[in-house]
C-alpha cells in the first residue's frame, strides 16, 4: 500500500502528456514568468481574477497554490485537473488565485521541509522564501490585493499539503488560512510533529482533507495526529479548524478538485 502512495506522489513531479487534452483555462486566467533568486531558477506562475476585476476598484484576498499545471487546464495537468477557474467563476469569488508551478524533477525537493532518508528533498524553506519574498511583493504591488495574513491562503495537496502546513508553522503573520488536502506527512513525520509540539500559538484557520483510500492508512492517522496536537493548542470554540475524510476518497485530482469548493466555502 505504502509503495502504490509513493509510487502516486513521485509520479505526480512530471506532467505525462497521454493525459493531455485541448486547453480548458477560461480567459479569466494568464501565466507570467518570475525568476526565484531563492531557488536558482525562473518560475511560471498562473493567476486568476475575478471577472469583475478590471471594473472595479476593489481589493481582493489572495490564494497560493501549488502544482499550478494541475489547477486550471487539462492540457498541462498530470491526471485532470481541479478546474478552479471554472468553480470560482460559478460561485461569483471574489478572490485572486496565484497558482505557482513545480519544479518537475525538483518538485520533491521544493515541497519538503526537511530530507526524507530515502527521498532526499529538503529545500522548502527557500521555496517558501521565494513565495514570500519575492513572489507575494511582486503580486502585491501590481493587483489590488488585501495583503494582510487574514486575507492571504495557501493551499495544496500531497506534498503541496505538506509544505502548506509547513508554511503556516514559519510564517504565521503571512498566511491566516491553509487548504491541507492529503498531506504527506509521512515524508517527515518526526520533523512535522516535533515543530507542531514546538509552536506555542496557531491562529490560521486550516482545512484538513484526505480520503480513506489513499493507498496507505498512515495518511488518515498522521492528520488525526496533527489534527490532535493543533486542537491542544487552541479553543475549539474559535472553529478554526476543519477536518474532513472522505469515504472512498484515493489519493488523486479528482478527490481534490471535488472538494475544493467546499474548503475554499469554509476559508472564506
């Protein structure tokens, strides 16, 4: 089981083009490029706005997610993508979506805090650098866009969970809400706890998601143990955390992108 979910996660870092199919980003949508002194490397970011954008003068709260090739058109996904741009068109959001895109081959290591024995990985710190220094002021300063951490998201799934978790812990005063769906805990589970156990205070709303066939039944019990040790941090009263499991859920696009309203409805 644990193999076929790794097997999933390392397969994820490629975009295998027998999925491809015609291009579905809706013109609310447009890429640029950034260069990351962080990483070495420029990045391709995509972003939506909200079709009332250009006829209004109003400020928008900001999403950050990763594996953008997922995000909004089937021709770059890796197995379907979450259609976001789509989803927020229906429900009239008012919010701008930053999708930033992995590395490929350097997917693993940009998305884990720490180095996996078997995996390596371990450069997240400078990934989320590169999101908080470089790539956010850019954002900020050319979109209208309320800047605050109550106003700005991350969100993710599998090693993207990850990493999204990871963000919240480092940079509390950035981001106020995550979107944690699936998360790999597993790569660095020991680290994981151990920073939750060492973080006093933990005031961004989260939203947990997983499936209960996800490959391996670790993912269910290292989010309850996150979940548990958030929860001892902070009154239940405050709701600031949500958990969902999803009954037959598997460890795929399509879990993702059917729960995405739902968590995004809840951030927000």
């Amino acid at each position: 089981m644990m193999q076929r979910l790794t097997l999933l996660i390392l397969l994820f870092i490629a975009t295998d083009k027998t999925f491809a199919q015609k291009n579905t980003a809706s013109k609310q949508v447009s890429t640029f490029t950034i260069e990351a002194p962080q990483l070495n490397c420029p990045k391709k970011i995509w972003i939506y706005l909200p079709k009332n954008y250009e006829t209004s003068k109003k400020e928008y709260p900001v999403m950050y997610i990763h594996d953008a090739q997922n995000l909004f058109d089937a021709k770059t996904s890796f197995a379907g993508e979450w259609n976001i741009d789509e989803k927020l068109d229906s429900l009239r959001a008012q919010v701008i979506v930053i999708g930033i895109e992995h590395g490929n081959e350097k997917r693993i290591e940009e998305l884990t805090p720490y180095k996996n024995e078997k995996y390596g990985g371990g450069n997240a710190d400078n990934y989320l650098e590169f999101i908080v220094k470089t790539l956010k002021p850019a954002i900020d300063s050319k979109y209208r866009t309320k800047t605050n951490a109550r106003n700005t998201a991350i969100m993710g799934s599998s090693l993207g969970g990850l990493v999204s978790y990871y963000a919240v812990l480092k940079y509390p005063e950035i981001f106020g809400k995550a979107g944690v769906f699936s998360p790999a805990f597993w790569f660095n589970r020991k680290e994981i706890i151990e920073l939750t156990n060492n973080t006093p205070k933990l005031k961004t709303k989260i939203y947990f998601l997983c499936g209960d066939n996800e490959g391996d039944a670790d993912v269910i019990t290292n989010l309850n143990t996150i979940d548990e040790l958030i929860s001892e941090k902070r009154c239940e009263c405050k709701n600031l955390t949500m958990k969902k499991i999803v009954k037959g859920g598997q460890h795929n696009e399509k879990l993702w992108r059917d729960n995405f309203v739902n968590a995004f409805l809840w951030l927000y």
